[in-house]
C-alpha cells in the first residue's frame, strides 16, 4: 500500500494540477478523494505530516507547504517560499520570493509577504500589510 497522502490530478486547458486525497487527513477535515488546490508539481505540497492545500488556493514555482501548515482561500504561495509547522496562510494573502512562514504564524486577508522575510512564533500578518525585505517577524505581535 502507497504512503501517498495525494496524487495530482491534470486540469485540461492549464499547466497546473489539482491535489487530490489518496487519503482521510482529520486534522484538516479532507476526506480520501476530496480534491484540493492547484500545484506545479508534487514538490509544492509534502506527502508526509498534515500539510493541505485548500481548493481555491495555489502553490507554484518551487514553493512548498509542508510539516501541518495549511494555505487556503485564494491564497498564493509562489517563488521559492515556504509554508511549514502549523502555520496558516489563508485569504486572499500572498507569500512569495524566498519568504518563510512557520511555526504558529498566520498571514491572512490581503496580506503579502515577499523577500526574505520570516514570519514565525504566533504572529498574525493581517489586512492589506506589505512585509518585504530581510525582516523577521517573531514573537506574538500583530502586523496590521
């Protein structure tokens, strides 16, 4: 029996794929079957832990989800970025260039994070903010 936690699915008329469980994640609510977001290749969403892509949402580029994070809504997660640990990127917020979101941290709404920021701890990047650069975003404030 595979360990696949999804397979990719073609969508006529585009170079992206759909996600589709090959399994029940509970953590996440997805049933075996239920399809998820849109990807470039395999690399964007890791087979292992509880990492999800909802179905409106796309990760592309060499990006990738992994470890429990989740990127929903018609969130974007594209260049190199990365999602991981339990962070959450949802809305329609964006994560892009070689920009880290981990540990407990969320970035939400309009939201894009690009660069190479990290965002990390239990912060929450919200609203229409623009965090770009070198920065780090730690600890359990409120970017808003």
């Amino acid at each position: 029996m595979s360990n696949q936690k999804y397979d990719l699915v073609p969508v006529e008329g585009s170079e992206l794929f759909r996600v589709r469980a090959l399994r029940d994640i509970p953590r996440v609510g997805v049933c075996a079957g239920d399809l998820g977001g849109w990807v470039t290749s395999e690399h964007n969403l890791s087979q292992t832990g509880d990492a999800w892509i909802g179905d409106r949402a796309r990760v592309s580029d060499s990006a990738r989800v992994s470890d429990s994070a989740r990127v929903s809504g018609r969130a974007q997660v594209f260049g190199s970025a990365r999602v991981c640990g339990n962070a959450r990127v949802f809305g329609r917020a964006q994560v892009s260039g070689s920009a880290r979101v981990c540990g407990n941290a969320w970035v939400c709404g309009n939201a894009w994070v690009c660069g190479d920021t990290r965002v990390d701890g239990s912060e929450l990047v919200d609203g229409s903010e623009l965090v770009d650069g070198s920065e780090l975003v730690d600890g359990s404030e409120l970017v808003d």
